[in-house]
C-alpha cells in the first residue's frame, strides 16, 4: 500500500450515500443524455426527410437530376451537423447538467468531419450534376455558379469550415496556444453566416412560403440565439452582477499560485466542486486571453480560489495580476462533480495539478465515513500542492488518504511511482472496493489515460470513472 494518512473522523454526522439511490439517478441522467445525443445526430436524417416529403423525392427522374438531388441532401445534413455544433458549443446548461462539458465536446468533434465530407460532397455532387444538365465538365461549371447570387459567400464559407476542421485534428491543434485555436474557430460563426445567404437564393429548395424555409431559418435562430445568449450575454450579465476582482495571489510552489477572489453572491454561481469556469483577466496584457481554470475550492458568498501552474506565457502572466483586477468569467461548466456520481462509494487518484478540482470536489462532497479513498500523487514532494488541505477535509469526512512521492515507474502500471510499484502496490490493492465505487481522475492526459486504462482493466463499468483532463 502507498503512503497512509491517518485521519481522524469528525464527530458531526454526515449523511451516507445509502440515503441516495445514485444508481436510480445515473439511469434518469442517462437516458437523458442518450437521449440528447441521438436526437442530435438524427436531426440531419429529419433535415433530408423534409426535403424529401417537400417534393424533393420526385427530383430523381433523370442521372443528372438524381446527382443533384443527392448534392442538395448532402449540403442539407452537413448544414445541419454545423447548426448542431454550434448548439453544443453554445454551452447551454441544460445540455452541460445532462451530458456534461467533456462529452459535448466529444459530440461536437465527432460531427465535424462528417459535416465537412458532406459539405465537400454538396459541392462535387451539384457541380457534376448541373455539368451534365448543361453539357459542359464540372469544373467548367464552377464559372456559371460563382455568377449566381450568393454562390461567392457560400464559397468562402467552404474555405472557411475547411481551415476551421483542419485545425481541430489532434496534430494541428497542439501546435496553437488555446488563444489561437479559439480565434480560429470563432471563423465557424462566420462560415455559417456566409453560407445561409445562398441556401435562401439559389436552388428554390427554400423557397419562399415554404416548410422547409420557416423551419431552416428556426434551425438557424435558435443555433445563434443559444450562443449569443450563452457564450455572450450570460456571462456579460453573471460577470456585472458578482463583479469579481482578484483579492490576492499566493504562490504554493515554484510556478504555482492561488489567485484569490473577491465578489458579491458569489453562492449564487450555483457551483459545484469541480466544476471550471472560463476566466478572463482584465489587464493591459491578459485581457485578450480566456482561461479554463477548475477552482481550488467552493465559493463562500463573497469569495472563490483557482489555482494555476505556469505551463505557459498566458498562465504566467494572470499568476502576477495585480490586487483589484477586473475579473469576466463563463461558468460554471462540467460534470466532474458529486451529482456524477453512481455508486455508493468513492475513490479519488489526483497527481500534480490535477490535485485543485479534487480539493474543490471534496469540499462540496456529501459522503459517510469510511466510503472515500483518496490518493495523491507527485513526482516531487514541490508537486504536493495543497495536500494539507486535503487531509484535513479528509480527517474532516472520514476519508481514507493515500499519498505516493516520486518518479513514475518504469515497469507495471506507469502511473504508479517506481517504489510503489516495487512494493507491489497495486490499483486493486489500494482501493479494494473498487467495483462499487466511483473513480475520479484527475492529472496529466499521458498520466491519467494510464490510469483510466488500469482501471478499465480491473473491470469497472466505464459509467463509473469520471476523468478530468487538463487538455481542450
């Protein structure tokens, strides 16, 4: 076994678990979450049924017709994968408390390239479709179409999605700053609006007067209505209402530092223990820069901590605003939180900073005695970043508290330290309750997804681990 804290119990009585039927509330909170997922995959087939049931069927008399046809479905479920993407990155609550921020992001990706085939596809399937109407070779057509109305947009928007999808694969996006990669897909927005124009003008698809129109331009309201109103005017009204500044910074370790702050309500915030907000510094050199920061413990009403590690320009600077900085904020996101769980037990692995949503999670929590495990890790003791706070929320609630110091194995499980793993600690070993608990992760991406690993190989249903990574 890896290092044992002793704890000592508080005497108050905390409520246990058994009181919670978690499992009835995990399959509540699933269906809905699957339902939500599978209607907005199939809102591109209800798109292609419309157009079908508006006349659209009958437009497969001849090859050329059919080739069209197929062109316009393609553009009308691409279209709709877009509109749907930018639901989900509007940041709506109802969809973060239903499917969580980390599995709207999965969705939002995995749209992606289907929406930008089928957008392709819209294109070379209409182009080689009107080429044979007309008798001239598809790329003799694009001349013609750049003439109609609206078509120079539509182009542009292509151009556009293209460089948007193409800067989201895994090898591209890790060569920007998040800054960057966040510009870049704010062109997203304006590759949509570019290509509404045409979709109204060209083709009589949405025709005026027509179902198919009013429910397109609905499609299109309701997509930017959500983001302004979540992505712009929420956090505009949530940031003037707490009106949070920077109380105080405090530096933990060498390149990690508490900011402390300040506001009015700020239980208000509805919060949970290790939920993340998007934070915005204003300053002459931050100002510009959008952080997605856990906090490092659970609002009071008139105070809140994050805590940052210097892994780059942007977050070492906002470890040196200044007292009184104005602070902007959109939140709060994720479902690494309490109501996540399942199970009537909990076990928690955090290494580095990975250790601040954990501290936050566990000062929200609500468990008895003895149905939390707990287990820091760090390479070096510098990394053991507000430990003391964990062991005394765990003394506190009467949570088992693990520690392991040291450089990662190079043999067994990677994750575990190398003395550990020559002592034959084990993930089993360590949390023996393991089937019937909830495993919170939290750390490195390369770290955690080898614990996520060990742990998927001891059996635990997948519902069961909840990971938090550090990673956009």
């Amino acid at each position: 076994m890896p290092t044992q804290i002793t704890v000592r119990p508080d005497p108050r009585q905390f409520p246990s678990s058994s009181r919670v039927n978690y499992q009835r509330r995990f399959v509540r909170r699933s269906r809905r979450a699957d339902l939500l997922v599978i209607s907005l995959w199939a809102s591109g087939a209800a798109a292609a049924a419309l157009f079908l049931a508006s006349g659209g069927a009958g437009q497969f008399g001849s090859l050329a017709e059919t080739v069209t046809s197929m062109g316009i479905v393609a553009g009308l479920i691409g279209t709709d994968f877009i509109l749907v993407m930018l639901v989900l990155a509007a940041r709506i609550p109802f969809i973060d408390r239903t499917i969580g921020h980390d599995r709207a992001v999965a969705v939002h990706r995995a749209l992606s390239k289907p929406a930008l085939y089928l957008l392709l596809g819209h294109g070379a399937l209409l182009l080689i479709g009107y080429g044979m109407s007309s008798g001239i070779n598809p790329i003799a057509q694009i001349g013609p179409m750049l003439a109609l109305p609206d078509m120079p947009l539509a182009f542009i928007a292509m151009g556009l999605m293209i460089t948007v999808v193409v800067t989201s694969l895994v090898a591209v996006r890790r060569r920007f700053s998040y800054e960057g990669w966040h510009l870049v897909h704010l062109l997203s927005y304006l590759s949509v609006a570019f290509a509404l124009p045409h979709q109204l003008s060209v083709g009589g698809v949405l025709a005026v007067g027509t179902a198919q129109r009013v429910y397109w331009i609905a499609l299109y309201v309701v997509a930017f209505g959500c983001l302004i109103t979540f992505r712009f005017v929420e956090p505009i009204v949530s940031s003037l209402r707490h009106r949070i500044t920077v109380a105080g910074t405090t530096t933990i370790a060498p390149g990690v530092t508490s900011i402390h702050l300040s506001g009015h309500n700020l239980r208000g915030l509805g919060a949970a223990g290790g939920q993340f907000f998007i934070w915005r510094f204003w300053t002459g050199t931050t100002w510009w820069h959008s952080h997605p920061i856990s906090l490092s413990a659970v609002p009071t009403s008139s105070t809140a901590r994050i805590t940052v590690r210097d892994l780059g320009s942007g977050s070492a600077r906002i470890s040196a605003v200044p007292v009184g900085t104005r602070v902007s904020i959109e939140g709060p996101y994720g479902l690494f939180t309490d109501a996540a769980r399942t199970s009537p037990k909990v076990a928690i692995i955090a290494a580095g900073i990975g250790v601040t949503p954990i501290r936050a999670l566990l000062d929200h929590a609500r468990f008895a005695p003895g149905e939390a495990t707990i287990l820091l890790r760090a390479s070096t003791q510098e990394e053991t970043y507000h430990w003391d706070e964990i062991r005394e929320l765990a003394a506190a609630k009467g949570a088992r508290c693990y520690v392991m110091v040291g450089r990662r194995s190079r043999v067994g499980p990677g994750w575990i330290s190398e003395q550990d793993a020559l002592r034959g600690v084990t993930l089993a070993g360590t949390f023996p309750d393991l089937a019937d608990s909830d495993l919170y992760l939290c750390g490195p991406t390369a770290w955690l997804d080898l614990v996520e690993a060990d742990a998927r190989a001891t059996g635990i249903p997948q519902h069961q681990i909840h990971a938090e990574r550090f990673d956009w």
